[in-house]
C-alpha cells in the first residue's frame, strides 16, 4: 500500500508533472535494401540486413509455400539495389 501524503499539490504542480506524459511518434526511415519502414539503427526484419549485410536468415523460419513467395518479392527488390549500386559507381 502507497503511504499517505503529508502535503497537498497544486493543480500548477500536479499538471506541470503531466506535462511530460505525451508520446512520441516511433521514427522510422526507409530499409536500404527493401525500402520497408524499420527502426533506424536496427536490422530490418523484412529481408535480414543490418548496414548491407545479410545478418539472419528470414527465410528459415518460413513453411515451403511462404518461402517461394518471400523469395519471389526479395528477388524483385534484389534487382532495385543492382540500380542503387550503379548510381553510386557514376
Ligand atoms: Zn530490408
């Protein structure tokens, strides 16, 4: 059980404390690789890479009908970073 208070606060000291409780928007930026929405600073959950190596396998986890379908879509984004590597050489 929480004790009693000894002294009353004021609405100005009661409201000043609430004042901190508001919640940030969660920051996201753009997945290099996949361009899905990740935490910045984090590995993407989407494809498995973390600063452009692959650092899990996400495919693993996956049943054999799941796995042809993720493959599929990480093949197409795949070819968009062959693009991205190009502009970088010019
Ligand atoms: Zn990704």
């Amino acid at each position: 059980m929480g004790g009693t208070p000894t002294r009353h606060h004021t609405k100005a000291r009661r409201n000043k404390g609430r004042a901190h409780f508001a919640l940030n928007t969660i920051k996201t930026v753009p997945c290099p690789k996949c361009k899905q929405q990740i935490l910045p600073h984090r590995m993407c959950a989407n494809c498995g890479t973390y600063r452009g190596k692959q650092v899990i396998n996400v495919l693993a986890k996956l049943d054999k009908k799941e796995r042809k379908q993720r493959e599929k879509v990480l093949k197409e984004t795949e070819g968009d970073k062959s693009n991205i590597k190009h502009q970088e050489a010019k």
